[in-house]
C-alpha cells in the first residue's frame, strides 16, 4: 500500500516538473496595443451596466441615470396654479413694494442732483422782464404794419385820383381806419401801463 501510495507522488512530481519544463519552452504571448485599450473599457463599461442592471433590482433605482426613481417623469403640478406657487407670488410682491417704499422714504442724496449754475436766479428774474418787453416789442411791430398799409393805401388813392364820390367812401373808409387805429393805440397804452405797474410790483417785491 505504502509503495503505491509513493510511487503515485513520484509520478505526480515527474507530470508536474513536465509542465513546468513546457511552460517555460513556449514564446511569450505578444502584448496588446493601445488601440485594443478603448474597446475593453466600452467593453468594461458595458459590463458594468450590464451587472448593475442584474444586480439592482430596479424598484427604487434608475440604472440608465444611476439615480433614485421619483416616481414621475414631469412635475405633475407644473402647469397648476397652487398655494405654494400663489404665496411666493405675493411674497415676491411684497418684497417689491417693501423696497420701493423704502427708496421713497429715503432721505435725499445731496451729491446726486445736479448743481445750478451761478446766475440761475438772475435769468429768472431777466425772463420774467424780457416777457413784458416782448409784449411791448409784438405791439410796436402791429402798429409799424398798420401805419405802413395805411400809407400804401393813400399813396394808391393819389396816384389812381379817384371821383367825389369814391373819395367819400374813401374818405369815411380812412376815418373807420383811423378811429380803429386810435383805438387800437389806446389799448396799446393801457396795456403798457398795466405791465408798468407789474414790473414796479416784481422790483418792490425783489
């Protein structure tokens, strides 16, 4: 038995010590390039997902977004108006109308408003002058005009000569003429007045 047993542990050596004398006789194997890398990482990659979709059951997580199910795909109340959504609204509101209560009651920034000019009073009180001698200038002007038509209008009657008759009408076309112009002047005068004692008041009160 003993010799069996011995002679089948020798055996096992001699088949042993074969193989390694075999393994040490093949070529080295040629090693891999770099363009097979990419493909064994697809390959990795996929077989990755190939497990965690074995592995996982899927209940409570998403493989293809390796992230936990919610249970919808869209916000079921996106499109509904709820309280939530109307009490940010009106806090919004509110925030808004605090802050523009708050610019409003703001005191006012001296360094923001734009400097007036030295003079400003005096063109006040120049403008305020120059409007009564523009009246007067507009006046002056009118009656320049009229006098100068009512000249232009004798001279024509001379040169024309006109009959007795016309020239009563004429006559009494010029004494209308006059009287209105003489009227006219009148009102000119009382105007002139009036703005005399409007500037007499302006330079009393100044």
């Amino acid at each position: 038995m003993s010799g069996n047993l011995s002679s089948a542990a020798e055996d096992r050596k001699a088949r042993l010590a074969a193989l390694k004398s075999l393994k040490r006789k093949q070529p080295s194997e040629p090693t891999e390039t770099d363009d097979n890398t990419p493909p064994e990482q697809d390959t990795s990659s996929e077989h990755l997902q190939d497990v965690s979709s074995i592995l996982l059951s899927g209940r409570n997580y998403d493989a293809t977004t390796r992230a936990p199910k919610l249970g919808f795909e869209n916000d079921p109340s996106a499109q509904e108006n709820t309280l939530e959504r109307k009490a940010q609204e009106l806090a919004e509101a509110t925030k808004k109308q605090a802050e523009q209560e708050d610019q409003q009651d703001r005191p006012l920034d001296l360094f923001k408003l734009q400097p007036k000019k030295p003079n400003w009073d005096l063109k006040r009180d120049l403008d305020r002058k120059l409007d009564i001698l523009n009246v007067r200038t507009d006046n002056a002007i009118a009656k320049l005009v009229r006098q100068r038509i009512a000249a232009t209008q004798a001279e024509k009657r001379k040169a024309t000569g006109v009959t007795n008759d016309e020239g009563e009408a004429v006559g009494m076309e010029g004494a209308e003429l006059l009287e209105a112009t003489n009227l006219r002047e009148k009102e000119d005068e009382e105007e002139a007045r009036r703005e005399d004692e409007a500037q007499a008041d302006l330079l009393d009160g100044s």
